[in-house]
C-alpha cells in the first residue's frame, strides 16, 4: 500500500520504526549507544557533539512524542505524523555532509512505509 503505517491506524509501529531509524543514524554517525539508551539519555549525548540548536530540540521533541505513544498510548493527532518524518529526514540530511542517507528523497527510503 502506498498509505503511511500512521495512515494505516499504526501509530505505534510508525514511531517504533521511525524512532528505530533515527536511533541507528545516531549510533552509526556519533557512535552514540542510542539502541540501548532512554530518549533523555540520546538527548543528553546529542548535546555533547552540539548539534544545531533546532536540530537538538527537533530530535527531542520527536523522541518525546514517540514515547508518549510508545508506552502511554498517547494520539497527539494526525497533523504530527507526516512531520515527523520530515524530522528525521531533516536531521539526517543536516548532519551526513555530503553522503546519502537512507532517507534522501533520491532514493527509495529503507522503510518505504514510514511515509
């Protein structure tokens, strides 16, 4: 299907994979452990390689909401989704220089239902 997880009603399996993605960007790009760590535990180490300021508190947000879904079954509404794609995808295309990443728009996304 060419719907999105969240457009599918699979709002946990979309953060899960989305955040699952983010998490080993960052383990691959600053050997941050981010597969075994809390969101406030990514957060305190992203800090320390001092991202830009929006791509820090966009990351943040992003691991917040996720685990909001996560485990407490929140729905912060559909408006979200879809940006929270383009979160990651941002941050990746800000911090790999000039490789491509797995989210580039050039290529086909490495979990092309996320979208």
């Amino acid at each position: 299907s060419s719907m999105g997880l969240w457009q599918q009603g699979e709002i946990k399996e979309h953060y899960t994979r989305l955040t699952s993605i983010l998490r080993e960007y960052l383990e691959r790009k600053y050997a941050i452990h981010a597969l075994e760590q809390t969101s406030d535990e990514i957060v305190d180490q992203l800090r320390k390689i001092h991202p830009p300021t929006h791509l820090l508190l966009d990351t943040a947000q992003l691991l917040s909401v996720a685990d909001l879904i996560k485990f407490a079954k929140a729905d912060p509404g559909t408006d979200i989704h879809a940006e929270t794609i383009e979160r990651v995808r941002t941050f990746v295309t800000q911090t790999s220089g000039n490789t491509a990443s797995a989210l580039n728009d050039d290529q086909t996304p490495a979990h092309e239902d996320l979208g």
